[in-house]
C-alpha cells in the first residue's frame, strides 16, 4: 500500500470513530470538512516515509502517528483560520470551518481534532503498549508549549517576535514530530532523524512566505498577504524575493543532506525535491529551478 492510501485509510478510521452516532451532526460534519478538504498530507507522508527508512517494523504505530500528527495539523488550520487570528474564509480552495459552520463549531472542530489525534495513537497502539508513551510525548512536544505549534501562534501575540523561535515551533515543530515519531513508530533512534526534520520546517516555512507574497489565491486555496496584513515576519520582507528563494534553495539542499544512511534514503530525497517543487509560486518556478 503507498504511503497516501495508508494516510487517507487511517483518517477515515479516525474520523468514523468520533463520528460514528452521528450527532451532534453539525459538529462531525465540520471534522469531515477540516479534515477531508484535499491537503497535501505532507506531514504524515514525511512520518511514514521515515517509519519505511527504518524498517517500518510496526506499521500500525506508525499509521496511527501518521493520522494523529494529520489531524493536528488540521486542528491548527481551524483555529489559524478564525476570525480571532487570521480571519481567512477560504482554506484549500473551499470555505473555511468558521465560514461554513459559525466560529462556536469550528473552535469546538479543533479541540475535537486535538483529541482525536491522541485517542487515535492510544487504540492503534493498544497491541504494542510500549510504542504509546513515546509516540504521545513525541507528538505532544511538537504541538504545545513551550516550542511546539501552539507555542508559535502565541508568538503573534507577543510585542516583539523572536523569529527563530517563532518560526521553529509555528512551522519547524511538527516536521521534527513527524521524523521523530516515525523512528518511534519503527522502534528507531529519533535522534537521527531530528535534524532532517528541523531543516524541512525551516524550507517550508520559508516556502509558505514565498506563497503567501508572491503566489495568488486560485493556485493556493487561501488568501495571500496574510503576513503583511497581520505585520507578521516574512522572509520575503526581509530578504526580498530573490534572496528568499536562495534561502529556500540552501534549506532545501540542508534536509537532503541530513537524512541518515539508510536504505531509504533516495525515496526521502526524491519526497523532498518533488515537494519542494511544488511548494513554489508557478511565477517564480523558472527562477527556483
């Protein structure tokens, strides 16, 4: 089975799970919206990509964190979307939770998603115990505080921003939870793979403010200029466009050499040069090649 069917497989089991009794109705059909809108999947698909690296020993683990760092991510967008931060009414292309179901259900749609997540990891791994703990606080560290995404949106609110610090848990912490939770999930040393996934977040948040400046909303699903609007850090504000696509080319280079000797090493490599590809605005692709 490739790495989006296991991804797509374990979300439906999750989400049929919380909304199996069908009520309240309004609610579920908000968790099938944030969750099931068309995204990328690239967290999880870096998740399982690392359980493969190393063996993929317990796939079953591995899944369940695929699906709990995807429904984190998910939760995030909710909450990143209503009107209290970014105020976004499009996300992926289609109406925002908030906009299609009132600001109550979509507040309630991630805190549902966040616990769905860890009650996910806990019965997938009912049949390999000593995989939960780690999993749990693997994934945990990369969602709260004090460095995890959590952590990052908190950092808009503060008077002054440290930019490492922001960029690291708003955007790096969850690609270092997903290589980490991976090697957890194959009985690996997470260890290895934590530079890979720090160097990742920083290519892709480097990426989302080359998007968010220089693509337009018909080609990424959401509104752009939202760091300018917001007066939030932007790479492209600092470096210019030029500037900020050799940023992205050396990070780029950066994750591919961090990956461990493995032998998965070229499917990992492959993984990030085609999103990295991807990550970039049509109008400057030329100039990225």
């Amino acid at each position: 089975m490739d790495l989006q069917k296991r991804i797509e497989r374990g979300l439906e089991r999750a989400i049929t799970f919380a909304t199996a009794g069908g009520q309240p109705a309004k609610l579920g059909a908000a968790m099938r919206h944030a969750v099931f809108s068309g995204g990328a999947r690239v967290r999880p698909r870096l998740c399982l990509a690392v359980a493969l690296a190393s063996g993929d020993r317990n796939p079953e683990a591995a899944d369940a964190a695929a699906a709990g760092i995807e429904l984190l991510h998910c939760a995030s967008l909710v909450h990143d979307d209503m009107p209290c931060f970014d105020d976004a009414d499009t996300r992926r292309g289609r109406p925002s939770v908030h906009a299609a179901y009132g600001e109550p259900i979509a507040l309630l749609t991630g805190d549902a998603l966040i616990v769905l997540a860890f009650e996910t990891i806990a019965r997938e791994c009912s049949k390999s115990p000593d995989r939960t703990a780690p999993l749990i606080a693997t994934i945990a560290r990369a969602v709260g505080m004090p460095n995890g995404i959590v952590a990052g949106q908190a950092w808009e609110s503060e008077p002054d921003i440290d930019l490492h610090h922001y960029h690291r848990a708003k955007t790096g912490a969850l690609f270092t939870g997903a290589t980490a939770a991976g090697a957890v999930a194959a009985g690996a040393d997470p260890q290895n793979w934590l530079a890979l996934g720090e160097a990742l977040g920083a290519a892709y948040q480097v990426a989302d403010d080359l998007r968010d400046s220089a693509a337009d909303m018909d080609e990424i699903g959401k509104p752009c200029g939202q760091d300018k609007t917001h007066q939030r850090p932007n790479a492209v504000a600092q470096l210019g466009l030029d500037g900020a696509l050799t940023l992205l080319k050396e990070t780029v280079h950066r994750a591919a050499d961090a990956i461990p000797d493995c032998r998965g090493s070229d499917m990992l490599r492959e993984l990030i040069m085609a999103e990295a590809k991807r990550l970039v605005p049509k109008k400057l692709a030329q100039s990225a090649a």
